[in-house]
C-alpha cells in the first residue's frame, strides 16, 4: 500500500508540474493582440525617422540615439536578441503615411520609435495604432499631437521630446525680455510643427505687450523667398522667427540681409534645422542668429558618457538636438516590454494594449534628457529649452554650439 500510494503521489507530482508548465506557457490574452516572439528570435523594434534628403540630420542623429541605447542594453531584452530595423519618412505628410503603412503589415514589431516631423506624426500614428503598434518619439514637437481631443486614434503615441507650447513661448521671452524687440514676425511652411510653434510664439510675445507685424508661410521646397521677406520688411520687424527645416531656413537666412529694411533684424530659428546641415546651407550669413533648442547643459548625469560613447562609435558629435531623446525613448519602450512580457522558458509573449499601457504609466524614469513622466496624453518630457548664438568658429566647424546663449531659469 505505501509503495503504491508513493507511486500515485510522484505520479500526480509529474503530472501536476506538467499542467503547471503549460499553463505558465499560455499566452496572455489581450485585446489588440500579443507578439510571440520564439526561442531564437529577436525582438523586433522599428524606427520610422527622416534618414534621407536635406533633413536626414535629424533622423540619424535620432537613430543613433536608439542604437547606443541597444548597446547599452547589451543587445539583449530579456535574453532575447534585439532587432532594429525601420523605415525612411522623408520629413513630410507623405512619407510618414508611406514608412507607418509598412511598418504596421509586420506583425512581428513589438514597438516603434518615430516619428521625427509632425507632419509624418499627423497621418502615421492613426495607421500604427490601428495594428496596435504603440510608437514613441523623440522629436515630434507639435502641440496638436497631444492635445486632450486629439482623438483615441492617437491613443498608441507618446514622446520624449518636448511640447512646443514650452519652446515658442521661450523664444518669445527671448526676443522680448531679453533682445528688447517690440515687434516681431513669424514664417512658417505649413507644416504642423513650424506653424504651432509659430503660433505659440505670436500669442506670447503679444501677451507680453509686443507686436506680430506678419505671419507668413512659405512651402519647404521654396528657394526665393525674397518676395515673402520683403513683404515682412514692410512691417518694420525688429525680430522674425521662422522655426522651419534645414532647406527652406538656409534660403530665408542668406536672403534676409539682401532685402532693404531687414539688413539688421535678428534672426531665429528653431530645433528643426539646428544642425551641421543647415550652416552648410546659410554659411556665414547664419553668424549671429539663434536657434531654439532643447538645454543639453541640464540634461542628466549619463549624457556626458553617452556623448563619449556616440563620437566612439560614430567618430564625431551628435548632428542634431534629439539623440539623447532617440535615447531616452528606447530605453523607455525597453523598461516597458520587461514589465509586460511573460516569459515561459523559450519563447516571450508580449500583449500589445499591455504594453501600451506600460508605456503610459512611465514615471520618474531617469532618462539622459530629465525626468521621464507621462501624462495620459503622452507627454513625457521634462522640458528645458535654451537659446542658442551662431559664431564664426561652430559654422567653419560645421558643429552645433555647445553652450547655452539665453535660458529663462
């Protein structure tokens, strides 16, 4: 009897850890769907960033910020490979439709890290979604992105980067309080970054007492904009703003001293064309202005040894404003897929809406830009924006200046 009762119990213990083993295997259910990602393969996360054409700057250097985060991670999430792989998104409405189109027919992308222009944002994040790819971005800026009636198709977004209702209210207290200018206009070229930033910037600077003489636009591939500029000349600015892209703001910041009325109105732009690619495009005329840019003086401990790791890897500074950016939102889309990811010895399964759900409870996470924190409407950035003068020395040297001109704290 005892022989045969000792028999029966290691019988049920077989049986028993058996049931347990499947069960812990399962899948988890969840209501966008689960990622299975088999003994053996990589998790798979996708860029969609501008890597091509005048603007590629901005994405490479994002991009770059996403591979040392990799490395960083030893290549590896969970014991599982990472692949990164992505799409081109040509910095315009277009292009980001195209890259999101393609992403969302792999079901094997865990997660996305883009879109870098608004403009792409706009009508890519809605096709992302729609497969239940959460994306999280490291230079789209433009308020509209996360303003509370946005719409649930946006549910799937979030960034590291700042909200431009922070830097266009900067500039303007930069051009009001601290180059005493009154008066002041603004370009734009239609895109959703360059006219909500330009927005914010008129109201502001009109709240603070100043006036917007004009609010023209122009289209990206413009090349003379001497007609719009004369037509601001007539207004008599003692400031004009145009937070455009690296092509079209070459061509207004050599043009403008050649217009009468405008041979001594300061000039400024924003983070979207701070870079080595737009002083080869204004040259020497580009001496003297500002840009708007996120603070790199206030970002975190790491970012020294991240900076001494990016010139290891890629033999020189960073090109653009948003790499440590690129990196904090890797490493937040990598905190997120441990969180939610239930492991069963061999493969991983990670639920989609679970993970989208990690993302947005993100909270004081350290990130090289600040304190990352997400509101429910994906704003996770701990912006600090500065201002930042073009000398003679980092145009010949084609580098960004490292130094902060101005900043309101």
């Amino acid at each position: 009897m005892n022989r045969r009762f000792a028999f029966l119990i290691a019988l049920f213990l077989v049986f028993g850890f058996a049931l347990m083993s499947t069960a812990q295997a399962a899948p988890p259910k969840d209501p966008l769907g689960v990622v299975t990602v088999k003994k053996g393969q990589p998790v798979h996360i996708a860029y969609w960033m501008v890597v091509a054409g005048a603007d590629a700057s901005l994405g490479t250097d994002t991009k770059r910020g996403v591979e040392i985060a990799i490395q960083d991670k030893g290549g590896k999430l969970l014991g599982f490979p990472i692949k990164l792989s992505g799409q081109d998104t040509g910095c315009n409405a277009e292009g980001g439709q195209a890259a999101a189109t393609k992403l969302a027919s792999d079901p094997s992308i865990v997660a996305a890290i883009g879109s870098n222009c608004s403009s792409e944002a706009r009508p890519g994040v809605p096709i992302l979604w729609k497969a239940g790819i959460a994306t999280v971005s490291p230079s789209n800026t433009a308020p509209i992105l996360t303003d509370p009636k946005r719409g649930p198709e946006y549910d799937g977004y979030l960034r590291t980067a700042h909200n431009d209702k922070v830097q266009g209210a900067v500039a303007a207290e930069f051009a009001f309080k601290k180059l005493g200018a009154k008066k002041a206009a603004t370009i734009h070229d239609g895109s959703p970054y360059a006219d909500g930033l330009q927005a914010v910037f008129a109201e502001t600077f009109k709240k603070l007492g100043g006036t917007i003489t004009a609010q023209e636009a122009v289209a990206p591939t413009d090349t003379d904009m001497r007609p719009v500029l004369t037509k601001i000349a007539t207004g008599q600015p003692e400031f004009i703003y145009y937070p455009i892209f690296i092509a079209a703001a070459g061509h207004i910041t050599r043009q403008a001293k050649e217009v009468a009325g405008l041979e001594k109105v300061a000039l400024m732009s924003a983070d979207g064309s701070f870079s080595p690619d737009f002083y080869k495009a204004a040259g020497e005329t580009a001496i003297g202005m500002y840009h708007s840019s996120p603070d790199f003086s206030a970002f975190g401990a790491g970012y020294k040894d991240f900076l001494a790791k990016h010139q290891k890897k890629y033999g020189e500074k960073p090109i653009a404003p948003f790499h440590a950016h690129g990196y904090d939102a890797a490493m937040m889309v990598f905190a997120a897929i441990e969180k939610v990811a239930v492991k069963d010895g061999d493969n991983l399964y990670i639920g989609r809406k679970a993970l989208r759900d990690a993302l947005y409870a993100t909270k004081g996470m350290k990130g090289l830009t600040g304190t990352v924190s997400c509101n429910e409407y994906g704003d996770c950035a701990d912006p600090r924006i500065a201002v930042y003068q073009q000398t003679a020395e980092n145009i010949k040297k084609l580098q960004n200046p490292e130094t902060p001109f101005w900043k309101p704290y």
